[in-house]
C-alpha cells in the first residue's frame, strides 16, 4: 500500500490493522475496541464533557488544566461540528467541506485560548469519534510519516497556522482515502463481529500509526 503521495510504502497493512483490533493481554492492548466503542452521551452528532476524555483512551493524558480549556471550548467546537454533515466522509469531501474540517483548528491559533498545551492532535482525538469518517486522528507519528515537500512539506520558519497544516494533510489524507479505498473498505471488516465498527479514515491511521510505531 503505498500512501503520503507514494512517499511512503507499507508492505503488511493488512497485518497491522489484524494486530491492532485482535484482543491482547493486559498491558499490551490497543486502543480498540475501548476508543471507538466508548458511550457518552450516545449521540454521534453532540460534544458532552464525557467526549473530552475521550483521548485518554489513546494514550493523552487530560489534565484539569486540559479538561478546563477543553470545556471552555465545547460551544465553539460544537458550532463547528454542526457545520459538518455525519453523512460526509472525507474521501468523497469537496473543498469547501475540507476547509471546514481544518477550521475546527482555529483556536489554537486564539491567543486567547488560556491551557496552550492543547494541541491539533488533541482536539482531533475528541471530534474523530463524532465524524469518524471525516475528521483525521493525528500525532507525532502521523505528522513525521506525511512530513515530506512533496507531501506535507515542513513548516516554513515563520510558523503556519494550524489551519494551514490541516489544509495540507487532509489533503494528503484524502488521496490516501482514495487511492486505497477498495483495501481500506476490506480491511474495516476485520473487526470482531461484536466490536464497534471503524470507518476507512480511523483504518487509515491504524495503518500510518502503526507502522510508524513498528
């Protein structure tokens, strides 16, 4: 499978997501099905305080600190969300659709967001579980992996913005999404028959992530 604009080659994909969904010992488990399968509110399409810590599911650890500036959010964050249809996914999404999607970042480009360690990659791990068709899980080891000029190109010396950023790599995501949709669509039917199910962008970055990881 080849991703990041032919960047990047992963070789046993399909192994890596059996890995990540298969039960596993305590102490060695993934994040499924525990993330994707977690019940707040039971409602796909509203934010609740319960969604907040939802990331801790994925290693992030969610201080008060993080939980107060979170909170504070929540309306804006909302309102975003509102803008987003559930029935989108963001293989198929057109342009004014991703711009809205990397628009759920502009916060942390406020400052006068108060908890400053609240990063893209945070409010990523909570909106995913409302739109986990459109909206991309992210992290360090997602950021390196797109990270290439003619990918995701490192960012200029004076800095982007994090809409700038999201532009770019849900962009290169999408091609991704597209390129690969027939393995993405078969690997998403490897979860247990009695696990939450996982659309092709959350396959995706099981992918990336893990491969990085390896």
């Amino acid at each position: 499978m080849k991703l990041a604009r032919g960047t990047r080659e992963v070789l046993d994909a399909e192994s890596l997501v059996t890995e990540y969904v298969s039960p596993h010992k305590p102490g060695l488990r993934y994040a499924y099905p525990y993330y994707d399968g977690l019940v707040t509110n039971n409602d796909n399409q509203t934010l609740c305080t319960g969604d907040l810590l939802a990331p801790a599911l994925l290693g992030v650890s969610v201080s008060l600190d993080r939980m107060h500036t979170l909170t504070r959010l929540m309306p804006l964050l909302q309102r975003s969300l509102d803008a987003l249809s559930p029935g989108i996914d963001l293989a198929s999404a057109d342009e004014t659709t991703l711009d809205l999607v990397a628009s759920l970042y502009d916060p942390l480009d406020d400052p006068s967001v108060e908890d400053r360690d609240v990063k893209g990659s945070l409010l990523a791990k909570v909106l995913h579980r409302k739109r986990p068709s459109l909206v991309p899980l992210f992290d360090s080891k997602v950021r390196v992996f797109y990270q290439h000029e003619s990918c995701v190109p490192p960012a200029p010396k004076l800095g982007r913005s994090w809409r700038d950023y999201m532009q770019l790599l849900l962009r290169a995501m999408q091609e991704d999404l597209r390129a690969n949709a027939d393995e993405l669509r078969r690997f998403s039917r490897l979860v247990p028959p009695d696990g939450p199910p996982l659309s092709p962008l959350r396959v995706l970055d099981i992918v990336v992530w893990t491969s990085s990881a390896a």
